[in-house]
C-alpha cells in the first residue's frame, strides 16, 4: 500500500509541476498498465487500479489547487507558511472564492476569501496559508478545498509528518556555513 501511495504521490507532483505553466494547454499520461519489465502504471498487469481512481479524476480536473509540498517534516507546534496556487482551466472566470483547509482529526482549521477573479486557462497564485502543526507528534493530513458559496470547486491535500521538538543540545555549535545554515541552525535550538 505504502509503494502504491508514493506512486500516487510522484504523479501527483508531476501533474501539478506541469500545471503551474499555463502554457502547457496538455499532456498525456503513459503506461497506463504495469508490464514484466515495468511497473509504474496506474493499473497493475491484472488491470485492478493501483491508485485511488477517483483522487486521479480530481487531479485531472479543469480546476486543480496546487500546493507547495517542499515543507519537509514539522516539529511539535511549528507554524509554516504553506503557498497555495490554483490551476483553471474551466469554462468561466471564478469570483469571490474562498480557500478553507484543516488538519483531519484534529480542531486546527482556518479560511482565505480570494479577493481577485480568477480567469480561465491561468494558474494563478492564491497566496500562503499560515498553518501550525499539531501539538501531538504523528502523521496528518491537510485537507484544502476552494469554494464558491457551498460549492466546492477544487480540493488537495498535504501529508503532513511531525515530530517531537528537538532537545536543546548541550554543546555550542560552530557554523562555518552560510547565513541561511546559521539561520537554520538557531531556529532548532543550538547555540551557534
């Protein structure tokens, strides 16, 4: 199941990297059955879905929200930025939107109005969420829709891995790297 979820997750952010051009009007996806001597397609050689089918319909939707899924793990109660865009491609320009996410399972939510239209066959940016990570270690999901009124127009989701806060270390540390090391270095807890 994990192999098959990494499959899904690989075309997903291929998909997505495509659809943040808007020049890029199409493209096709190939090997769409396993074979002896390749396995990465949709479907496995006895043709039963090796994906969720319908989370890849939703992918390859005319509307499409395109989130940033370089954050890497989180930490016990970190706060992030997370950038969010939304690829449309469908038949009108859509006003007055708004943006909701959540982490499943957990009472950590919050809401964007998208102020701009936005037009059809574009990618546009819709800003960054300011997102906390729970305060209990584990794996989460984040769910995102876009909505117009009640109706929702485009979902996602980001896997989200967070991990206990780092013990403060108990020798200085020397940085002979660059500003943005130091920088990193600090934000965990070291006395550089």
């Amino acid at each position: 199941a994990a192999t098959r979820r990494s499959e899904f997750d690989a075309l997903q952010f291929e998909i997505e990297a495509m659809r943040r051009h808007a020049s890029i009007g199409g493209y096709i996806i190939t090997e769409f059955t396993d074979v002896h001597w390749e396995c990465n397609g949709m479907l496995d050689m006895q043709r039963t879905p090796k994906m969720p089918m319908d989370a890849l319909v939703s992918l390859n939707s005319d509307t499409i929200l395109i989130v940033d899924r370089s954050q890497g793990a989180w930490r016990v109660g970190e706060q992030r930025n997370i950038s969010v865009s939304l690829s449309h491609w469908g038949a009108s320009t859509l006003e007055h939107a708004e943006l909701r996410w959540q982490i499943e399972g957990q009472n950590i939510s919050g809401q964007q109005t998208i102020a701009t239209a936005i037009p059809t066959r574009s990618t546009t940016p819709l800003g960054e969420l300011g997102i906390s990570a729970p305060a209990q270690a584990g794996l989460y999901r984040v769910q995102l829709a876009l909505f117009l009124g009640e109706k929702r127009v485009a979902a996602s989701s980001l896997r989200m891995a967070v991990y206990p806060a780092l013990a403060k270390p108990a020798l200085p540390v020397r940085s002979y790297g660059t500003d943005s090391l130091h920088d990193a270095l600090t934000r965990r807890g070291f006395a550089i």
